[in-house]
C-alpha cells in the first residue's frame, strides 16, 4: 500500500496501526518520528507475520 499525504511544519511524528488475527506476540503500533522523514524518499515499513518494523 502507498500512502502520500502533506503535513504541517508542526508534526512531530506519525503513528501507524496494524490489526493481525493473531495478535500472539504482534507489534502492531509504530511512531515514526519526523527525523526518519526524507523528502525524495517516502518511508517503508516491513509487515512480516504479525509484526510491523520501520525499514532501514
């Protein structure tokens, strides 16, 4: 899935959510502080099983 949307000078961060039917053991929250933002590269993350991981 491919997300692009604007954000004000003032955000501090972005939170994602995932639901898994299995939620033994899932990492389902992720903040993204706006450090890990580039402008020419969007951020990805990794869904692997249950659980969701900002790439490096």
């Amino acid at each position: 899935m491919k997300l692009s949307a604007p954000m004000p000078d003032d955000v501090q961060a972005v939170g994602v959510a995932g639901f898994f039917r299995d939620q033994g053991g899932a990492e389902w929250q992720l903040v993204i502080p706006k450090s890990h933002w580039k402008k020419t590269d969007p951020v990805k993350l990794i869904v692997t099983g249950n659980r969701m991981e900002l790439m490096p």
